[in-house]
C-alpha cells in the first residue's frame, strides 16, 4: 500500500517511534528505532526547518504492508 499524508508529529511507542498522519489520527503506524534514527539523519535539514518554521509541513510519502491484508494474498 502507498500513504501520502502530512506528518503531525513523532511521538515515543513501546517499540519505537509513532508517526502520526494528520488526516489519520487513529491509524497506527510505527517506526522502529532503527528507521526513526535513519530518517533524523538523513533528512535533518528537513526536520530543522519544520522546527524553526510553524507554517511549514512535513510530508511522508512511503509504501507499508499490513499483517490484516496478508490474508487476501492466499
């Protein structure tokens, strides 16, 4: 599957790191440790200017797959 959607914000999970979507409040998609430290450094410029400007906004744009659509495969 493909997501387009505005990043909220990050916030701490048990495993690692919650993005929330802004238009997707209740739709769970966590980032491992690992790929949240990935993506700090890779688009650090990105995250600071998000951080020094309120009007500006971050975009995730990413592919995921989900263990409930596995069925649908079989």
């Amino acid at each position: 599957m493909i997501l387009v959607g505005g990043i909220k914000k990050f916030e701490p999970a048990g495993n690692g790191q919650r993005m929330l979507i802004k238009h997707l409040p209740d739709f769970l998609l966590i980032l491992d440790d690992k790929l949240y430290s990935r993506l700090q450094t890779r688009f650090e410029s990105e995250f600071a200017l998000s951080d020094a400007d309120g009007e500006s906004h971050l975009l995730a744009i990413a592919t995921f797959g989900s263990p409930i659509c596995k069925g649908a495969e079989e």
